[in-house]
C-alpha cells in the first residue's frame, strides 16, 4: 500500500519532563499535557487514527514497526500540532511472524517547538532492567475493550511489569530478550489494545519519564492469561542512534 498522507498529532498534549502530569482497557482519561510526548499516527487509509507514537526529540517519533509494514512510502500530512512525515524506517530485522525487533523511526518533515504539551521522552539507556512488579504506565487513543470502539480522549493506564519468564510461560514460548511484558496476570481488567500499537510504555524515575517499551502485541486485550508484550527499548540504543542525530534526543540508566 502506498500512503501518502499520515499525520502526527502530539497530544496537547525537556526530555521525560511532564510538567502537566498529575500522576486504554481499564484506564481512564488523561489530562491534557500529562502525557506530552504522546502522538496519534494518522491515515487517510484508516480513516484517521491508527497507531501511536512517542515523541523523542524535536525531529523523531518512535514507534511499532508493524503499523507500516505494508507500506511502501510515507509522506505527508494548538496545543495540539499537526505534521507531516518526511520518511518512516522500520528496524531491518523486524520479524512479522514473531513480532521480534517490532520498533520504528519517522522523521518529520519540520521540527517540533518544545512547549509545556509538547515535550520528548527520555529513552531507556542499553542494559536498563526492570523488576517484576515494577509500575508502568501505557497511553493511547486504542479501544475501550477488545474489538471496541476507540475513545475520544487520551487514556492512561497503570500495569506492572511481568518477567519474561512467567510471560514466556503464558505465551507456550516466544517473547525474546527484545521484549518486555506488563500487564494484570492472572487478574486482567487493564491492557493496552487495537490501535494503541506503537505508543509508549513508561516508568518513572523521580521526577523523569523514561521510556521502557513500545505497544507491540498482545492476545486479546487485558486477558488474564496473557500481559501484553512491548519492545524493549534497552535493546535499540545502537540502532536508533546510528539512525537519527542523537543529540536531541535523552537516555536515562533506569
């Protein structure tokens, strides 16, 4: 499919900061700016919304490599600011049937002004670890339920981190050293779900956000048996930096 026409749209919502914040399946409304690196990926194909993103200095956005597989070029289409893509690049080694390396860069056609609703997220540093249990958060426009309609508004959600071992076991096998589980296992009621695909899974560090995952997938949505499954960012740090000017962008040994 070629798609001409994605837009970002940054929730009104400097790295990791979410001066806003006050503190998806289960969650609840966001408030606006609490979450200022969120982005919506917008379609013309899709009718609108169809993934998430984050934003990770004035010129990238991060995201699920599965939402533009089948895509052969990207281009083009306040608190609020809407942009064009300039170039989306899928990791190389993304493996669609295990959704391994399940991570992608777009680059926007013009820079980002930082503002209090428009602010990046502080990647996960390579070797981070996280806990069993550790809280994390995951925000997105995706459905209420499994198959559902998609809200209006932002929602957030708290799950913990669930070790590899127990969601390898609840998958009969396949979640990689790429990967990081969060969810309610073996209570469900909180996940995140269809079109949340590509946002951000989070966690905090004092004052700091730092991104730990990227929504990649699931079976079904706050399922009991199964956590959902998100790329872990630790794993990429070589390959987002030799993709994009680091610069800008932040990393944090959590």
């Amino acid at each position: 499919m070629d798609l001409t026409t994605i837009k970002l749209s940054f929730h009104i919502s400097l790295c990791g900061q979410a001066p806003l914040n006050t503190k998806i399946v289960g969650g609840e409304d966001a408030t606006a700016g609490s979450w200022p690196w969120q982005v919506s990926i917008h379609s013309t194909a899709f009718g609108g919304h169809f993934c998430g993103g984050s934003l990770i200095n004035k010129d990238w956005v991060l995201s699920a490599a599965h939402c533009f597989q089948r895509y052969e070029s990207q281009s083009g289409s306040n608190p609020n600011e809407v942009l064009r893509t300039a170039s989306v690049i899928n990791h190389p080694d993304y493996y669609d049937p295990t959704h391994d390396n399940d991570i992608a860069l777009l680059k926007l056609s013009s820079s980002v002004t930082f503002t209090n609703y428009i602010r990046p997220v502080c990647l996960a540093a390579a070797g981070s670890k996280y806990a069993a249990g550790t809280e994390t958060w995951v925000t997105g426009w995706g459905a209420l339920q499994s198959g559902g309609s998609s809200p209006d508004k932002l929602q957030e959600v708290m799950i913990p981190v669930v070790s590899s071992s127990d969601c390898d076991d609840a998958y009969g096998g396949g979640i990689t050293s790429n990967m990081i589980c969060a969810g309610l296992l073996n209570e469900g009621g909180k996940d995140s779900c269809q079109g949340d695909s590509g946002g951000p899974l989070v966690t905090r560090n004092g004052s700091l956000w730092i991104q730990s995952g990227v929504v990649s997938f699931g079976i079904g949505c706050a399922d009991p048996r199964y956590p959902g499954v998100y790329a872990r960012i630790s794993q990429y740090q070589d390959w987002i930096t030799s993709t994009i000017d680091i610069s800008d962008a932040c990393n944090y040994n959590a």
